[in-house]
C-alpha cells in the first residue's frame, strides 16, 4: 500500500527547532531574504521602489537615495509596526502552518508567552494574507465543482420537551447562519465567499469559472442558471454521491476541512470573521501536497508582500 505523503519525509522538510534556535541576526536576514528575493535579498524601497538604499550602523534600518525615506524589513507589510522580535514572527508563520485544520489562538499566546489578544490578531494578519494570495487566482478551468456549506447560528435547544420549537422554521432562528460558496478545481485551485443564502453565491460562481469549463453542482434550483453559461452536470444526493463521474467531492473535501476546523480546533467561528477561516482551509486544501517548509516559505511571503492590513491596525482600539 502507498504511504501517505503526510506520513512520508518529504513532507516534513521544517523543524521547529530550527527556527526557534535562530539568532536575530539570522532571522532578521530570513525575513530579507524571503521580501526582497527578487533582488537577492537587498533592499527595495517600498514607496518609490529603489534599489539604491544605504543602511545604518545603530539600527537595522535602510534609507532610500532616491526619496529618503527610512524603513525596516516589516516597514509596509502586514508586519508594519511590530512589537515582538522578528524571529518570534518566524516561528508564528511555522507553527501556524503546522496545524493541518488551522491552530487556534490561545495555543498560540501559550506557545509565544504573549496575550491572547496578540495571538488572535497575529493569526488574523496571516489569514489575510493568505486570502489575498488564494484571490489571485482570477478564474478557475477544467472541471470545476461548486457547493454551498452553512455555518454558524446554533440554537440550543430548550430544556424541558414541552418548551422546545421547531429549530428548522425562520422564525426560531437566530440570523447569524451563513454559507461558504466553493468553487474548487480538480487537482487544482479553491475559490470561496460567504453569503447569506446559497442562491447568492451563484453570481460569485458564474464570475469566476472560464466559459470552457465543466461545472459540477448538486441538484439545488438555484444552479440551475449556470446551464446557460457552462457545460453543467448535476448530481442528485439524494440517490447518490457520485455517478458515472459526476460529483461535486473536491467542495465536499473542503468543506470537511472547515468543518473539522469550527469542530475540533476554534470550537466556534464568528459570521464575521468566516471569510477569513475559509480562505484559510482553503489555501490549507490547496497546498496540502507541498511539504510543510514550502508552506512555511509560501506564507511568509505572502506576509511580506502584503500592504499594511486596515483591517487589524489597531484593531482593539477599533
């Protein structure tokens, strides 16, 4: 029986130790290394992007010939304005992307001996930039499955029997239920939104599949319009979950991801935040092929390449 790759060598190619043995000297050179590697490693202004830079001797600084501007290695990335030593972000990057379905903050704040709110808003940062890179992929080809998972809005049920109601019905709901629309490439590319209801997300589908592609949907009405656009097979769940080729498995793969993920790791995720937790599981499911020092690699860049985040600047002091 072939091993799986997950338990081959091959997929471990980072240690822990490794980065958590690293000087400051050697982390700040990482982090230069992994931003400026198109230039081999040295400096590139990031308001004018000139290469003709000069550094300091007191600090770990550059400063631009062109329009003197001072910046650090973080200065305008999602690491801008940082508190902790750059190898402690390092060593976020790689435990993060150890956790197979996502790690949870407050592991994290005990892993780095900070606050839980540090943690939360760290992990947050990294999302953000792994959704930017996941929302790169303009149109998805080949053969092509969308779906829709709901998430969210639990209504514990009363007690006793006599006080209890029919969760099914709108009214004894909460309003927080939302739904992650995936559409997923064959041995390829995830793309998600989250929506209020399914039939919202057939927009979003239709937006971003290529009109020579082969869609995979189940039989919910709202799909029926992408028969219009593309070559559409349906498949009934009802009868079965796969038939002659059809099959909507790459969503459903996905989507058991996310749910291990709320399930067994965060325990709940917030409607707001959603998108960010399936963008997440989604480059997760992507890259689950490339050993975990790729990965590592693949979101520190990401991190670094990615502007100042607007979203978790400041964040608690809203």
């Amino acid at each position: 029986m072939t091993q799986h790759f997950l338990l081959t060598s091959a997929a471990r190619t980072l240690s822990l130790a490794t980065v958590a043995r690293m000087s400051d000297e050697k982390a700040h050179e990482t982090f230069r290394h992994i931003r400026w590697a198109e230039n081999n490693g040295e400096a590139v202004c990031p308001r004018c992007g000139s290469v003709e830079c000069y550094t300091f001797k007191a600090r770990k600084i550059w400063k631009c010939k062109g329009c003197n501007h001072q910046f650090s290695v973080t200065s305008g990335t999602i690491f801008a304005n940082r508190k902790l030593a750059i190898r402690d972000y390092l060593l976020a990057i790689a435990i993060f992307v150890n956790g197979a379905k996502g790690y949870a903050a407050l592991h994290l704040s005990r892993d780095l001996n900070v606050q839980y709110k540090t943690a939360f808003v760290l992990a947050h940062k990294l999302r953000e930039a792994l959704e930017a890179e996941q929302n790169t992929t303009e149109s998805l080809s080949g053969h092509v499955a969308v779906d829709g998972a709901y998430f969210g809005g639990h209504v514990r049920p009363a007690n006793r029997k006599e006080d209890r109601v029919d969760r099914r019905l709108a009214r004894n709901q909460t309003g927080k239920r939302m739904v992650v629309v995936a559409a997923r490439e064959r041995d390829g590319n995830t793309l998600t939104q989250v929506f209020k209801r399914e039939g919202d997300g057939v927009a979003f589908v239709a937006s971003r599949i290529s009109p020579d592609a082969t869609v995979y949907a189940d039989e919910a009405a709202h799909w029926d319009v992408l028969h219009a656009k593309f070559l559409t097979k349906r498949i009934n769940h009802q009868e079965s979950y796969s038939e002659e080729g059809v099959h909507t498995n790459q969503a459903e793969s996905f989507f058991s991801r996310l749910r291990r993920a709320e399930i067994g790791t965060h325990h709940h995720i917030s409607g707001k935040y959603l998108h960010a937790y399936a963008a997440e599981m989604a480059w997760r499911e992507d890259n689950r092929r490339i050993s975990n020092g790729h990965q590592y690699l693949a979101t520190a860049r990401a991190s670094l390449t990615h502007p100042v985040s607007r979203n978790w600047a400041g964040y608690w002091q809203r």
